[in-house]
C-alpha cells in the first residue's frame, strides 16, 4: 500500500489490476448514495473511498498533487464537491465540470485498473482499511510501480487537449514526459485558477 503524509492527513492508496467488477463497484457507489438510515450509513462507509480510473493516472506525483489539492480544499471548506474522495477526481479533471470528472476519472463499467484512495485525518492502523478495500473491489492487488503499465497516454492527451503540442516532441519518452508535466501542472494550478 502506497502512502502519501500531508502534515496531520495520510492517504492511503492501492492499485488493482485487472478489476473483474468494476461495473459493480459503481453500482454499489450509487446505491450507497440513495440509501437512508442506519444500513446507508453502513454502505456508504464500505464504499468510502476514490475510485480512480488508474489508466488517467501518468505518475505517482500526479495522484499525489491530487490528494493533496482535496485535502486543501476541505480544510478551507472550499470543496467543490460532497467529498474529500470525490474531490480528488475533480481535481484530476482538467474542466471544472463535477459530472465529467466523475464520469471520466471516477470507475467505469469498462475500468481495468483501478487505484483506491482513502484520506484520514491522522495516520492509524492500516490492516482494517486495506481489508475493506480490498473488499470491496475484485481484483489483483498490484505494486504501484505497475501503474506505468496500465497508463493510456492516447485518452491523457485528448483529455487536456495536447495532440498539436505532443506531435512536435518526436518520440514517445519526450511526449509522455510532457504529458505528465502537463496532467500534474493542471492540477496543481485548478485551484488557483478557478
């Protein structure tokens, strides 16, 4: 499990790949939503994670700049969404449209690599959490280094708009280097330039 300190928070983050139910998890995320009293409050605890499209993600300081724009937001009570987790995923989204980034970072019924985040307050035992991620997606658990494995350079570009700029780099190392660049400068910048 891959860990991410931000002074009193900790994110927690673990990569599956192949996901066999990703159609299900989505379900499960929306059902939670709906669900009222005690039984969606147990729900949407189980599910109390982000669910990220992993094939979005171009580098572990990507993901990082991510979680830690979320955890800046909640603590100005600036979240532009209902969650510290699903505000990770606007974060990565290089448009301010809440339904897109859910819709293209968030898990898909065609997702194949997923990584699971959880942001707590303060660092704490982890053998519970990764339990109960590992419950609920069904997959291979994988080390994060795999990530660069899963990446789809071709949907990162159309998605921040770059086939001009990463036509003129040449090769495929100078492109995806770009790319990265880019995917972590926008996130970083969101909050700034909203």
């Amino acid at each position: 499990m891959e860990s991410f300190q931000f002074n009193h928070n900790v994110a927690y983050a673990l990569l599956f790949s192949p996901v066999n139910n990703p159609g299900k998890i989505k379900q499960r995320i929306i059902n939670a939503a709906k669900a009222t009293g005690a039984e969606g409050n147990e729900e949407r605890e189980a599910v109390n994670f982000s669910f990220i499209d992993a094939s979005l993600i171009t580098s572990r300081l990507h993901l990082e700049t991510a979680i830690h724009q979320a955890i800046i937001a909640e603590s100005q009570g600036l979240l532009r969404t209902k969650t510290i987790h699903s505000e990770i995923l606007f974060a990565l989204n290089p448009t301010n449209n809440i339904t897109e980034a859910i819709r293209r970072y968030g898990v898909s019924d065609t997702s194949k690599a997923l990584l699971v985040v959880h942001i707590m307050d303060s660092p704490g035992p982890i053998s519970d959490l990764e339990i109960k991620m590992k419950q609920a997606v069904d997959g291979t658990m994988v080390p994060f280094d795999e990530l660069a494995k899963v990446t789809d350079w071709d949907k990162i570009e159309k998605y921040h708009k770059l086939a001009n700029e990463v036509m003129e780099k040449g090769d495929a190392v100078q492109a995806r280097t770009f790319i990265d660049n880019v995917a972590i400068s926008s996130v970083a910048m969101k909050s700034v330039m909203q």
